[in-house]
C-alpha cells in the first residue's frame, strides 16, 4: 500500500504497456502498472488523477449507501438474470434452494439451523451452478465475434471483480453476474473477451467492445449504478 497525500492505493504490476487506476468494487484503488514504472512515476500518475479518484469515490459512497442487507425471510426478493422473485421457506424440498413457480424456494430447516451462513451459502450455489452452463454458452457465441480463443471458463468468487481475464486466456465469472440483466451478463461476457486483444483499458480496448456491443455505455452504466445491489 501507497500513499500519495491522502490518496492510499495499492499497486498491482502487469505486462501491460501503460497504467490505469481503477476503483474496484470495495472501494479500493488499484493502480496497474507495467513493471518498469518507477514508484515516482506512478505517484505522479495518482496525483495528476487525484480529481478523479476524489469524484468517483464520493459516486462508490453514495451507491454503496443502499447496500442490501439479506434477512432470508417470506417474501423476501432475490435477483435472478434482472428479475426479482420473492423467497419461500418451504418443507419436504430435496434442493436446497430451488426456482420455482416465480419463487425461490428454501428449505426451512436449512434458514433454521444453518442461518444466514447456510442460506447466503445456498445461494451463492445457485448462481454458481446456473452460471456454468449459461456463461459458458455466452463465451463461447462471443468468441468468435470478438476474434480471439480462450481458456477454461469458470464461475467463482472473484472478490471485487465481476471478471478476470488472465494472460492465457482463461476467464472467471463471479456468481453475482448471475443476478445482472442477461444483457449486462453478455456485457461482461465481451468485456473480459476484449482482454485478450488489448489487457488494459486504453481507447482501442472499448473500441473492440463498441465494435460487438455499440450499446454497452448504457449496460455498463447500469451495473455502476446497480452492482452494489447484486448480493445475496
């Protein structure tokens, strides 16, 4: 961790050409960098950016104000592919947790036993599950338009990333997408796809994403705005 000021962040060094600085989705500022930039380089970076960082860190404060806090009850909502359907504490169901007939259903003894551990637990399964299948297919279709290969894809805790590309080309998806529009999935999906053209952010990055989705201002905006939401 660094200190530009009143600025902390944290560096994180890659192979890519330039820097950037992002505020991931906890608040916290990275600064990825290539690895011959100087520590003098980057604060000069951090600094000419403080402005920004100072702007986008007032907007992460105000949405994460509305954070959902879970209490696993009748009638409660959960977000699945942009939809919202209201929980059921229900007996004699063999799943854990299930959709059906508009409603997540769970299983009571499990919310009485287990908790809000064992509940969060049984969702988080859920959108894992449903995500193999359903993101996987989504990779797949978009390869080929976006021009590159990949790796193994998988659905898993990705911390404060919605996805990570890495150099060989593998892709991770965190199980929140799942509760996202699926046009945000697919969003997501090419972002992380574009990667493998250019591992940064540069103009000629979101060039490659307006290329196959010239809508995806708006589907970003909207995860900016709701992303603090998607949480079980």
């Amino acid at each position: 961790m660094k200190l530009a000021e009143d600025v902390p962040y944290t560096i994180v060094r890659t192979h890519r050409r330039t820097a950037d600085v992002v505020i991931e989705r906890d608040g916290q500022i990275l600064v990825r960098a290539p690895r011959k930039f100087t520590a003098k380089r980057i604060l000069e970076l951090v600094t000419a950016k403080r402005l920004w960082i100072y702007k986008n860190l007032a907007e992460w404060r105000d949405l994460n104000a509305t954070r959902v806090i879970r209490e696993y009850r009748n009638g409660e909502g959960f977000l699945y592919l942009g939809r919202n359907y209201r929980l059921s504490l229900v007996e004699n169901q063999n799943d854990l947790l299930a959709l059906k007939n508009g409603r997540f259903c769970l299983r009571r003894d499990l919310a009485d036993q287990g908790g809000l551990k064992a509940a969060r637990a049984a969702f988080r399964a859920f959108y894992t599950q449903q995500g193999r299948e359903r993101i996987a297919h989504r990779v797949a279709y978009f390869a080929p338009k976006v021009g590159v290969d990949f790796g193994k894809v998988e659905i898993r805790d990705t911390k404060y990333r919605w996805a990570v590309c890495s150099p060989a080309g593998n892709l991770a998806f965190h199980w929140k997408c799942l509760m996202a529009p699926p046009a945000v999935i697919d969003y997501i999906v090419v972002h992380e796809l574009c990667h493998r053209h250019h591992l940064d952010h540069t103009e000629a990055f979101w060039n490659e994403i307006d290329k196959i989705l010239p809508d995806y201002r708006e589907r970003k905006e909207w995860l900016r705005v709701n992303g603090a939401s998607l949480d079980v």
